[in-house]
C-alpha cells in the first residue's frame, strides 16, 4: 500500500513510517523542511500540512492519509486546520481513507475517563485537547473513510501486548491508562492495511 504521512518526523511518526516500510509499504512523508530527518527509504515532500493543494498533490496515488501529527504551541489550531485541508484535498485527490492519532481524554471519551485524567485534561491539556476536539467534529461530518485512534498518556516502550476497544464499548480502564508509541503505531498500520474500524473512535491501550 501507498501512504502519506503527516506528522512523520514525530516520535509516533517515525516508528510508523519505518514499520510500513519495512513491511513492504510505500510512504511519503510530508514534512516541513526537505532536510527533516526522514528514513531514507521514504519519499519525501516539502509543504504545510494545514494546505489543502499541498495535501491533494502529495496523496495522489496513494491509498491512506495517516495523521500522527501533535498539537504545536505555536499553532493552536493546528489539527483542526489540518483535518480541513484534508477533508478539502480528499475532493481532488480522490483520497477519503484517513487514520489519525488523538488522545483518550478528548471530546466524548473525557466522560469515560479517571477523576486523574479528567483533571489534567481539563487543566493542563485543555487547549491541544479543544483543538483535536474541533478537528474530530469536522472529520466526523466529512464523509470521508476515517478512523480515530486514542491512545493513553505515550511512553517510548517498545511493541507490546495492548488493547484495542472501541469508545462506545469503554466500561472500565485503569486510573493512568498508558500506551507505548510502538503500540500506537502498530495499530495505524494494522487498521490502514487491514481497512478495519472505518468510522470508529477505538481506545489503544497497553494491555496488563
């Protein structure tokens, strides 16, 4: 499969992009600046990812959009700029399928969180979480073939046995879920190579 990565030059991206490649995938890398550090076997392309014409020519040909792209202090608005310009492209480039990475915590699933998360999501959290909260809202009225993944707090350990549920099936989790970005990162490739989870919000969590 082909895909296009925004994001890519993040801890989470960068363990996608080369589990993709290494399984045999084709990626592009979207990335900000042609000298970004990007596993070579990458084709990578330079531009914003908050522009819809930058976005339709570099998925052209593709079969996916993966988003493991973070909130950026500089750019508050910075996932829901981009979901748009992804919804927009998808008119152009004739690709609908996109897989991004949230945040338990976010929108609907703050509800079905701990005293502990809810508190440091409200607080702390409360801005990068608005932001990914009003990108998840256009998604979901897009029309595109979409797919959400909430991931718990992220640590750099590495693959590992974890949870895959989806929000509306949540009922109980531990107090501080967490999740490896290698966990997060192998669930992305497997919904995208797999096409499962279309118009779902699935909680990854690393298993006990």
């Amino acid at each position: 499969m082909r895909f296009l990565v925004l994001g890519a030059t993040g801890r989470t991206g960068v363990l996608f992009v080369k589990k993709a490649l290494d399984q045999g995938h084709q990626v592009t890398a979207l990335v900000r600046r042609l000298d970004a550090t990007v596993d070579p076997r990458a084709h990578i392309v330079s531009g914003d990812v908050t522009d819809a014409a930058v976005i339709a020519t570099a998925a052209q040909g593709h079969d996916a959009v993966i988003s493991a792209l973070g909130n950026a202090p500089e750019a508050p608005t910075l996932i829901t700029d981009t979901v748009r310009a992804v919804i927009t492209a998808a008119k152009t480039s004739g690709v609908d399928r996109f897989i991004m990475v949230s945040a338990f915590g976010v929108g609907d699933s703050l509800a079905k969180t701990s005293f502990l998360v809810r508190f440091i999501s409200r607080t702390m959290l409360r801005k990068k979480y608005a932001d990914k909260a009003a990108a998840e809202a256009l998604l979901k009225a897009s029309g595109l073939q979409w797919t959400l993944e909430y991931p718990g707090p992220l640590n750099d350990g590495g693959i590992s046995r974890y949870t895959e549920i989806v929000l509306e099936d949540v009922t109980k989790l531990p107090i501080f879920p967490s999740t490896s970005r290698a966990n997060v990162a192998d669930f992305l490739l497997h919904a995208a190579v797999k096409d499962t989870f279309v118009h779902q919000t699935v909680v990854v969590v690393n298993a006990k």
